[in-house]
C-alpha cells in the first residue's frame, strides 16, 4: 500500500504519480486527513514537479465526490444537455461579467443551464457578485437548485456552497500564498456534472492540461478556449484557439470571430471599473441594450455554446445568438426576488 512519505518522496524526485497514488493524495487532503506540512509539502510537490492532466483528474474526481449532489443531475438520472459557461479566471482583463450573461442568455433560450461561480478574486465583479445585486439567490439548497433548473432552466451554483471539504484546503493554500493546482480545478467541480462546457482559459499554456482532464472526467461534448487578448472567453479582438473534446477525443479548434460576421473590438471596448458598473452594464445587456463590443462578445459566447449542444454550423449559431442578444431576456431573470 502507498504512504504518504512515499508519494511525497517521488515528487521530491520529480517524478509522477499514478492514478492510484494521485487518488489517495486527494482523497485524504480533502478528508481533512493530510497533517498541514504533509498537504503543503504534497501541493507544493505537484507544483514543482509540473502538474498533469493526472494530478487535476484526481483532484476533481476528489472534489465531485465531496461536493453536495444536485437530485437528478449529479448521478445522471435526468437525462438532458446540461451546460456550464465557467472559465479559470484571473486573466486580470478587469472586463464585465460575459459568461455570465451567455449562461442567462442559454436558459431564456431553452437550454439547461448550471453555471458554477463564485465571488470575485481577479476580476470587477464576480458571477455571484453581479447576479446577487440583481436580485438571483446564490445560497440554493441542492434540491432547490434542481428544480429550478427544472422550472427555469438554470441554477447557479455558488462554489462555496457546494464544497464543504474545501475547509480542509483553503489553510494550506492561504499559508503557501503562491499557485497551487487548485487555482485550475473551480471549473471542472460543476456538482451538476454538465454535459456540455464551455471552459475560458486566461493562460494559454494551461488549455491542454484542461481539454484533457475534462477527457478523463467524461465530458459529452466541450470547448477549451483563450481568447485573444489574454481573456478566458472568446473575444472579438481576434482567433480564439483551444480544444474542442467530444466522443473521448480531443482535437485543436480556432474561433475567428470576424467570419461569424462580428465586428472588431478592442479590449478597453469590455472594461468596466468596479461592481456598480458591472451590474449596470449587466442590466443593460440582458434588456438588449449594452454597449455593442459587449453584446458582440456574448453573442459569439453564446453562438459556440449553442454549436456544443446542437452541432450546427458555427455561422448559423451566431445568427441565432446574435438575434438573441438583440431581443434580450424574453423571461426575465430566473428566480430574481
């Protein structure tokens, strides 16, 4: 059997882990079963060595079977597309809350939505920032979150909620004060297990390590994605390059905005200066209203999120994404008070 000291002593060495050795590691730190030095010695071993697309499948694996259940959609039993727009964040862009209104704008369209976020660390305005000043509940019990995904097409999923082990870890982390593996792990811990996923990465360098930790974690059908200009979403200041992964494979893929007939912005076009602005801008999007560099970049968000689930041709998403984003919420917000 594999002991702690053995598997810290191969990453002293710089060597890998196995799945098994990688399981343990994850199953005891989020357990809370790590003594503080064992799991700063095991994270800051992952790091140094070079973390793979092992180490974060174990993680997430970890994570999943520690996170609160969604009745019907964590085990699978409500058989229907389930999407997710979250990206890793910390791309620095200060820009307004893009994914979030693709995630609004995918639910008032039909389509099952759980969208996994948390405050704001990096960014303006965080996904749960902005939809708590406009009035969405982030603190949903699971069964509350699975039927409003039933009734309304979309939950969001408010991380600290869902992640109760992640006491066990934050400690560590705060006291290593540098980047560990878990600043990657946030969008791949969807409790809802999502079918479909569209993942922005701020660091391109980081796409394959994600596109094939999602292979491992039995993803249908998504899209790994930088975008020009730094940003973890598609933007409209140039190609987005990335993955595409479905049917267990996992092939290149680029988004060129200009041939889904978008204009060209600049990323000044996307910035807003703090929450008040965000949740403002946010208001004016989904009313069909906001400035068009904005409206431009969910529209092409949105076009590949609606190309993941149906599979049509990339144009005629951005046809419909464009006339969606026009129009606006057409329901309002879903369980805003």
């Amino acid at each position: 059997m594999t002991t702690v000291p053995e598997v810290l002593e191969l990453l002293a060495q710089g060597q890998p882990l196995d799945d098994v050795q990688a399981d343990m590691m994850f199953g005891l730190l989020m357990d809370g079963k790590l003594e503080p030095a064992s799991a700063g010695a095991f994270l800051m071993g992952l790091r140094a060595k070079g973390e793979d697309s092992t180490d974060l499948a174990a993680g997430v694996r970890a994570g999943l079977q520690h996170a609160k259940a969604i009745p019907g959609y964590t085990d699978g039993s409500v058989d229907l597309p389930v999407i997710d727009t979250c990206g890793t964040g910390g791309d620095g862009s200060l820009s307004f809350n893009c994914s979030t209104a693709v995630a609004l704008f995918l639910a008032d369209m039909g389509y099952k939505v759980a969208k996994h976020g948390n405050r704001s660390v990096s960014s303006s305005c965080g996904s749960a920032d902005v939809l708590e000043a406009l009035g969405v509940p982030l603190m949903q019990a699971p069964e509350d979150a699975a039927d409003s995904l039933s009734r309304t097409n979309f939950a969001f999923l408010f991380a600290p909620n869902y992640h109760p082990a992640f006491k066990h870890i934050m400690p560590v982390r705060q006291a290593l004060g540098i980047r560990t593996l878990f600043n990657f792990m946030g969008p791949l811990l969807n409790p809802a297990r999502p079918t479909h996923q569209l993942l922005g990465v701020g660091d391109p360098s980081k796409l394959q390590i994600m596109g094939e930790t999602l292979l491992l974690t039995g993803i249908e059908r998504a899209m790994v994605i930088s975008g020009a200009g730094g940003f973890d979403e598609v933007t409209t200041f140039g190609p987005a390059r990335g993955y595409l992964v479905h049917d267990g494979i996992m092939e290149k893929t680029t988004v060129n905005p200009d041939r889904l007939g978008f204009k060209t912005h600049s990323a000044e076009d996307v910035r807003v200066s703090g929450k008040d602005e965000a949740v403002a801008v946010m208001r004016d999007i989904l009313a069909g209203k906001g400035p068009e560099a904005m409206m431009d970049m969910v529209a092409v968000n949105l076009a590949v999120c609606i190309h993941l689930v149906e599979q049509e041709s990339m144009r005629d998403c951005a046809d419909k994404a464009k006339n969606a984003v026009k129009q606006g919420l057409t329901k309002g917000l879903p369980n805003a008070g």
